[in-house]
C-alpha cells in the first residue's frame, strides 16, 4: 500500500543528507522507520549557495546540479529497496544548522548522521547537530554509520529491543510516552532504566553498608515502578523491564546502547545564561552511544 502525500507535515519523517556515509545511514534508518510508522520520508540537503553581501558564488551553479544528483540517487536507492514508500526530495539555500532545524519543527521527526565522537553531519557536534537538537522539540534521532544502520530489512530495524533512560524525580511523560509507543510499534520488549546516587552522608561510617545500600535500592526501584505503572497499563502489549541502579545514569546507558536498536534519552526545554543545551546524560549518549540515539524534549 502506497503511503498517501496528502498525509499532514507532522506526519513525516524528515532526514539531513549530506553525501556522507553516515547520512546515507541515516537516510535508510530513516527509510525503515517511515515504513513502520506509515508515513512519507523526505530527503533535505542544506548549503549556503547565496552570499550574504551578494557576493557573486563561482561554485553556486555547480553545487546545485550536485544537490540535486545526490537527493535523486540516494531517493531512488530507497524507492528501489522499499517501493512502497513514498519519498520526497528538497534541496535548500541556507545555513545547515538554520535549515534543518526549521524541517524539524514541521515534521514528525528528524533524523541526522554522526561520526560519533565529536562529528554529527559533518560538523562539530557543538555547532550544526546540537542546534538542531536545542532548536526543536520534536523527536531527533542520530544515526552512526555502523553495520547495524547500513541497508537492511525492515524486520531488523525492529528486531531489537529499545532502551529508555529517565529521572523518577522531574517529570517525564513526553520521554515515555515516544519510549511506548515506539516499542508498541515494533513489537519489541523496552528497557526502562533509572540511575541514583547514594546520599553524601552514606558514604561516611556506613558508607556502603549492604543493607543500607539494599533498602535504597529497593526505595529507587519502587519509586520506578510506581512511574512506569500507569504506562504499563495503558501499553499492555509491551513487555517492560526496569533497573534502578546506583551509579551515573549517562555510563549506564552507554554501557547498554550496544545492544539496543534504539537508544532513548531526554533533554529538558530550558534555557541556560549561554542558550540551550541538552544535559550532561544526553551529551554524553550522543557522543559515545555504539547505536541510533533518540533526544526528546520535554519539561
């Protein structure tokens, strides 16, 4: 069945592709992902082809005869491998960071290429990959140029179970609610993870007394369950387990993203006296995560 073009923006998924092979990555991630959901796919390349004192650009012909053949190729290797999906192209005039930020906010969710340690699209994950994660409260999923992201079935892309970190004492409804019904989508068991940190004091005299560690374990874990209970109910279909544990939630995760086939994590919607950011625990899945990550906003 041929996904409908009059489906609404919100309703699509958007992807960056830059030529690179972590973006082509990602555009078949992308492309497995809008199979699942049922929605079209659109392919974006952004790149300052203008001048902004009107400077003429010798290499401005060339490049746009180049978008173009990179969006046709790789749409057309996506038609080819999944007929029944409906793929759009867009090349578009402007700073990357500026375009793909504002895609994301008219689509569903967008998905971007990493390096890995320290690159995303290309750039330093500090300048184009971070503002479009800081500028959007959709979903944003980075991809790595890794076996588990090159083509392949759509089965696969669903095979394997998601991972979903939260924080059982701020609010996070928006985080669960992707997590659920991401799982629910695929048919996939879902890790909820939370990670504490013992009291200062404990360390002093009875540090690490086992059984005063074993009662705030138990006190983190119910505290846990009491989160997910609601989500449990409402998602009875999904198979969930959950771990609270202590240590540091970001080193937990990491440890975890190798065998998820999605690793999820938030970022609060806030503002620092330096701009947005995205929170130590994303920042550092993002950069050292050995799989697809997902950043969701939310309060």
């Amino acid at each position: 069945m041929t996904i409908a073009r009059e489906a609404i923006m919100n309703d699509l998924i958007a992807v960056g592709l830059d030529g690179s092979a972590e973006s082509v990555a990602a555009a078949h991630w992308a492309a497995r992902e809008a199979l699942l959901r049922g929605v079209p796919l659109h392919l974006v390349h952004a790149e300052e082809w203008s001048s902004p004192r009107a400077v003429p650009v010798p290499t401005a012909d060339v490049r746009r005869p180049w978008s173009q053949a990179l969006l046709t190729e790789a749409a057309e290797a996506l038609r080819t491998a999944h007929p029944q999906l409906d793929v759009g192209i867009r090349s578009i005039d402007g700073r990357p960071a500026a375009v793909l930020a504002h895609v994301a906010a008219n689509a569903g969710m967008i998905v971007l290429g990493s390096r890995g340690l320290g690159t995303l699209m290309g750039f330093v994950l500090g300048s184009v990959g971070m503002a479009v994660i800081q500028a959007t409260v959709r979903p944003v999923v980075v991809v790595r140029a890794s076996e588990d992201a090159v083509p392949h079935p759509v089965s696969r892309h669903a095979s394997r179970d998601l991972v979903v970190g939260i924080d059982t004492s701020k609010p996070c409804d928006a985080l669960l609610t992707f997590a659920f019904e991401e799982a629910a989508r695929r048919a996939c068991a879902l890790h909820v993870l939370h990670s504490w940190s013992p009291p200062p004091l404990v360390g002093y005299g009875g540090a690490y007394e086992p059984r005063i560690h074993a009662q705030l374990e138990m006190s983190a874990k119910a505290a846990l369950d009491d989160v997910l209970g609601p989500w449990r109910v409402k998602y009875p279909a999904v198979a969930v387990t959950s771990r609270a544990s202590a240590g540091h939630a970001a080193t937990e995760l990491v440890d975890r993203s190798s065998e998820a086939g999605l690793m999820v994590v938030g970022r609060r919607i806030r503002q620092s006296p330096i701009g947005a950011h995205i929170g130590p625990v994303a920042h550092a899945v993002l950069h050292h995560a050995k799989g697809p990550v997902a950043v969701i906003a939310h309060a």
